[in-house]
C-alpha cells in the first residue's frame, strides 16, 4: 500500500486501523475496544486491556526465540567501554532488579525517578519499573539540583534511582551531590534511594535512605511481569512549558506500546532483529521512544551511546558506531549533524568507515535546516528523513514513512502527516487557512494511541494548554504552514519555548532565575538563531535604580544562576543590561521583534509600542553581544 492508501484506511476508521496494530502486541487480556472518549475533550486508548510493557519489550523476544540476540550495545567513546546485552541476559538483569525494588516496597502504581547517564542501567531501571507496573519519571543529567527537587515534588517518588556521575568530555557529573541537593531542597522525601556506583566515582551512601545497586539485589526473588490496564501510565516525563513548573507528560502503557510498535517498520523501516541507534538521551523524549521502547518493543538491537557527536573522540564517532553495530537505521538532532559538519564539511572521516549497512537517517528535535540536509544526503547517500513530534505525542506527527513508501524530500518540510494525526493550519479564530499560509498547527482530537491522555496531576493545565485555545483540537504550539502537496513546514514557536541543541527549554522559567537576583528589577529572556546549537538563550536586564553593583558582575552571577538553578543544559551564558524593556503600551515585552533584531531578519516596528527608542538600546546591547549585525 501506498502511504495515502494507509492515510485514509487509517481516516476510514481509525479505531479499525489501530485495533490491527494492536494485534503486533503480547495481550494478557487483549482490547475489546481501541478508543474511549471520557467527554471535555479526554480520550484513552485500549483502556479495558491488560498488558505489560516490560514483557513485550523483554521476555517476549526470549520466549519467541531471540534470548541470544544482542538486546543492547553500550559504546562509550567517553570511558572507552563496549559491551553486549542479549535479550535473556537483559531479561535476567531486569526481573532481579525488579524483584529488589518490590523487595523495598516498589508496587504498581508507585513512582520512581531514574536520575542516570547512557549506560545500560539506565535502561534497566525503566525496565524494571515497567516490569512492575511502577511509573518511571526520568530526569535528564543535565538538569540542576533544583529542577530535580522541582520533579521530585511532583512526581513524590517511594524510590530515587541514580548513577553516582555522568561523564561529560573533560568534567565529571557529580550527580550524588545533585541528588542529595534536591531531597534536601524537596518537601516529598523518597522511601529510599538506590545509586549505582560507578569506576570513575564511588559516591558516599546515606546510611538508611540509600542502598547500593548491587548490594541490594543480591538473593532477591527476581519479579514477574505484572499486567496493567491499557490505560495505566507508563511513565511521566516533564517537559518545558512557559513558566518555571515544568509539565508532567504522561504516557499510557498500551497506546505507547501499539504506536511505537507500529513506527518502528512502516517509519523507521526496521525489521526485528536489525540494529536502530538514536543518539539522543534517555532523559528526553527520543531517548524514552526511541533508545528503549520501540526498539525493543520491535526485537531490535538498540545502542546506548554516551559519548558526543565530535570531540569523542573526532568526528568521526558517529560513522564508526555505525559501522562497527551495523547500524540500519538512525536517529539523530541536526545540531548533531551541524558540529560534525563544522569540523569536517568535506566527510574526510564518513570516507573512513564501511557504512554500507546504513539504510536511512532520521532528523528531529528541532528545526532541520537545509543545508544540512543536503550535506548528509551527500555524505551518506541514503535518505535524510526530518520528522517532526513532541514529547507530548511520543512519536512523529509528520514524517516520510519510508517502510510504507519513500515520498519524495522537500528541503525544509518534515513531510507528511502520520495515521492518526490529521493536521490542521488555523487562523487566530481557529479557522482553517489556506495552502501555502501561515497559522498555528493544530491536530483534530483524539490524538491517536501513544500520545499524551492528560498531564500528571494537572487535568485543568492539560486542557489550558493544549485543549482550549482551537475546540476540538490538540494545540501543538508551533506555527508553520500546510503546502498543496500536504506537506507541513514547522517554522517557530508560539509559546515562550526556545530549542538550544535540540533541547527544548522555556525561557520563561529562566526570567523566573534571573528576577531571583536581588539587582534585577525586570528581565527578559529570548532565543537568538545559532549556526550551531539552532538557538542561544540571551538576557536583558534593566537594574534596581542605585544598584552598585558593576553590570558585569550582575552579567556574571546571573549566568552562575541560571547554571545552579536550571542546570548547564541551558546553555545560558549571554546576558547584557540595558535601561529599559521594549513593551507594547499594554506593557507587553516585545520579544519577537527583539528576536528579530538580534537575528538580523526584516522586522516592521509594532504598531503598540511604547517607545520605539528603546529599540536603537536594544541593538547597541545585542551588537555588543555579537549580533544583530547590519
Ligand atoms: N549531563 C550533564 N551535563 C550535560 C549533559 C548531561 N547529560 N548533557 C549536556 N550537558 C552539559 C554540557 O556538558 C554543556 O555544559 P558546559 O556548559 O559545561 O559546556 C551544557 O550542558 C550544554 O550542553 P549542549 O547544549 O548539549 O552542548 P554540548 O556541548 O554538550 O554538545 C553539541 C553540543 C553541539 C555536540 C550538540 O550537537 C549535541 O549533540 N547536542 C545533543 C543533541 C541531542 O541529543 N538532543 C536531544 C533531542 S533528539
Ligand atoms: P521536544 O518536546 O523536546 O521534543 O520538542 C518539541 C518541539 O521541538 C516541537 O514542538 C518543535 O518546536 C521542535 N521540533 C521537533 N522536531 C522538529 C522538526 N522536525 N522540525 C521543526 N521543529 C521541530
């Protein structure tokens, strides 16, 4: 079938379509319904079935025959490390890890933070939490102390599960003072934690809270795989949102399990067995989907990679992983791409390898610019595909199904919607617009199987969000258009959300920062287009009047801040101070047209503004900073 053939059998009757799907999954009661609508909006997928996630990503593929292969490649670049995980060992690894947690009094339903770097742990921990039907909440390494005393909060973990240090090139991640840090700084205290020690760093147990991951396994009855209804959550994730409290994305354990299931052949053209790699981390959304889940959901190999796309040790990294794993297909950001470009545009090191296993690459996580598009297609020689998804809907909403038909590239376009998205581009009264015209994309509700049902503990900030703004619709936040051919184009954000190295981050929560330093009087935060990381945060600050404290020196601490506060992730490290904030008369900061000044992009002075003079002091202090460049 051709992909609009699958498009509209999946239009014809959509509950049909993923019933079929759902017949690839290992039901302990299969689902006599696929959809059911709760009314205001809400809608669960499967909910009267009972299944296990970790059974059909695990013990499924032993008993089916696969116990030998290669579940997971670890290949860090970073401590020099290989090794190999074959589905029975993996099965092994996760049922007494699992066992020691219920030992410790971990139950269905129970929430564990898993606060790990990429290694194979990591992926065991969440396992392991599936296996009981506890919900995992993982917390990426880069975020600080605070952001994770933030989501301790919220999620109010029995367990904390956490590696004594991540490795960053040149710094190591000392995560058990993070970890001690946010218990400290949190109102819910976990039951207790348990820490993996690493070679590179023995971390300091307190005694009583925390147990060692090894130690506390030892004789436990390893666990069975526990049935959970279709709609019982698989995980929280907390994602960026316009203000400092981040929101906790929650996935449903069946939709996830037949939508991932489904994307890994007819998007990712895998077949089990072969060899899926996404570079991305397990404290994001790809890292979730795409390094656990689907693929072994699917019976793939999947790989574990710590390490970075240059300086790891060149540029060549990414090419000799491929090579050596026999990488069919992959996934990775296209800032990724952009550093090795920058430090080999002409692909001495792709020259290097046997790369003739790789089949097709896979873009998302931001804007793919076309430029490196194009480079990659003339580097590997094998489609370049961007996709476009959200943690919010765990898999892509538009994409180029290669495993159903290979649709032709348009530069700039993450192609086509995929079954169960019907997308729409909506005018300010929620109209549909034009081909060809800009508007905010929206999806016709429901949402299929696999995406978020609601936010953990905020239904009201759920519908706020994303249900009230367009009725009937799912809002996702991005602007862009629909062309004639049905493509879709994604060009920015209508929230306060910035993406910095496929990172996507809220400047609003970084003003809440900077108004937290006792000189600042207002703030604003905006991102400025980066040749490398896509987008730059850059503050302004307008001071208390009499404050005697030199402006570099408040440019200085406010970075600290930002650093301690919300973590290195943000990348935060240009701020300038001027006298005053650009606003409209109704006293609202001019962000876009700051955006467009410092990127040096056409702008019109806004008919609402209070005082275009403030503009020519916005310039000076961006030109200061390196931008807006005549
Ligand atoms: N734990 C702790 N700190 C981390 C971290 C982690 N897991 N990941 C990143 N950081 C730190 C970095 O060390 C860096 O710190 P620094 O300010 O001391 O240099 C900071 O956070 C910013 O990180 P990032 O923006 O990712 O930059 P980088 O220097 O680590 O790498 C590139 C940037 C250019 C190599 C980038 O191309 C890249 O690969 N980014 C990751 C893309 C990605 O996987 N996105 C996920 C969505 S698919
Ligand atoms: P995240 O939730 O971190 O995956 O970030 C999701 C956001 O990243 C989207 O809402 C988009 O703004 C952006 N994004 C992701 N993939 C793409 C893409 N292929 N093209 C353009 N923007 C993208």
């Amino acid at each position: 079938m051709s992909y609009s053939e699958v498009y509209e059998s999946w239009k014809a009757n959509p509950e049909q379509f993923w019933m079929e799907a759902a017949k690839a999954i290992s039901w302990d009661s299969a689902p006599t319904k696929a959809l059911t609508d709760k009314g205001d909006g809400l809608y669960e997928w499967f909910a009267d079935a009972k299944v296990n996630t970790c059974y059909n990503a695990v013990d499924r593929h032993v008993e089916q025959g696969r116990g030998e292969q290669t579940a997971i490649i670890y290949d860090s670049p970073i401590t020099q490390t290989k090794r190999e995980i074959s589905y029975v060992e993996l099965r092994n690894r996760v049922a007494t890890l699992a066992g020691a947690l219920r030992a410790k009094g971990v139950e269905k339903g129970d929430r564990v933070i898993i606060y790990m770097p990429m290694i194979p742990e990591a992926l065991e921990a969440m396992l392991a939490c599936a296996r009981l039907g506890a919900v995992h909440s993982v917390v990426f390494g880069g975020f600080a102390a605070n952001e994770l005393a933030v989501r301790i909060d919220d999620a109010k973990p029995k367990a904390i599960i956490a590696a004594s240090c991540g490795l960053e090139p040149g710094r190591t991640v000392h995560y058990k003072p993070l970890l001690d840090g946010a218990i400290d700084l949190a109102n819910h205290k976990p039951d207790f934690c348990v820490i993996f020690q690493r070679e590179q760093e023995v971390a300091e147990l307190v005694p009583g809270r925390d147990v060692n991951w090894h130690g506390f396994q030892y004789g436990v009855e390893p666990a069975e795989c526990v049935p959970v209804e279709g709609n019982h959550p698989s995980y929280i994730l907390y994602t960026s949102g316009t203000t400092g409290q981040p929101k906790g994305v929650i996935r449903h354990t069946a939709g996830q399990l037949v939508a991932l299931n489904w994307t890994m052949k007819n998007i990712y053209n895998v077949d089990p067995g072969d060899v899926f790699w996404a570079a991305s981390d397990v404290g994001w959304v790809v890292g979730h989907s795409y390094i656990c889940y689907g693929p072994l959901i699917h019976g793939n190999t999947t790989i574990v990679f710590e390490g970075k796309p240059v300086g790891t040790p060149d540029a060549g990294t990414f090419w000799r992983v491929i090579s050596e794993h026999k990488v069919k297909s992959f996934f990775t950001a296209p800032t990724a791409f952009r550093a090795v470009k920058r430090e080999d545009p002409k692909g001495e090191y792709v020259k290097k390898y046997d790369l003739s296993c790789l089949k097709q690459v896979y873009l998302a996580g931001e804007r793919a610019d076309p430029d490196t598009i194009t480079w990659a297609q003339e580097q590997l020689q094998v489609p370049v595909v961007d996709h476009w998804w959200q943690t919010e809907t765990g898999w892509s909403i538009a994409a180029n199904p290669l495993g159903i038909e290979e649709l032709p590239t348009k530069l700039g376009s993450p192609a086509v919607p995929m079954p169960g998205y019907d997308v729409e581009i909506l005018d300010e009264g929620g109209n549909p617009v034009a081909a060809g015209e800009l508007g905010a994309i929206a999806v016709k509700l429901p949402l299929p199987p696999g995406t978020l049902p609601t936010l953990w503990n905020a239904e009201e900030r759920f519908k706020k969000s994303y249900l009230n703004t367009f009725p009937g619709y799912y809002e996702t936040g991005d602007a862009g258009m629909k062309d004639e051919d049905g493509y879709l184009y994604i060009m920015a954000r209508t929230d306060d959300v910035i993406n910095v190295a496929g990172h996507r981050l809220s400047t609003g929560a970084m003003e809440e920062v900077l108004a937290g330093h006792p000189d600042v009087a207002e703030c604003a935060v905006i991102g400025v287009s980066d040749s490398l990381k896509g987008q730059m945060p850059v503050g302004f600050l307008c001071l208390n009047s009499g404050c005697e404290t030199a402006h570099e020196d408040v440019v200085s601490q406010v970075v600290k801040l930002v650093r301690e506060k919300i973590g290195p992730v943000a990348a935060f490290k240009l701020a300038c101070v001027v006298d005053r904030l650009p606003k409209t008369r109704s006293g609202k900061i001019l962000r876009g047209t700051m955006v467009n000044i410092a990127d040096g992009t056409p702008w019109k002075m806004p008919a609402t503004i209070d005082d275009p003079a403030i503009l020519d002091e916005i310039t000076t202090a961006l030109q200061g900073l390196g931008y807006a460049k005549q």
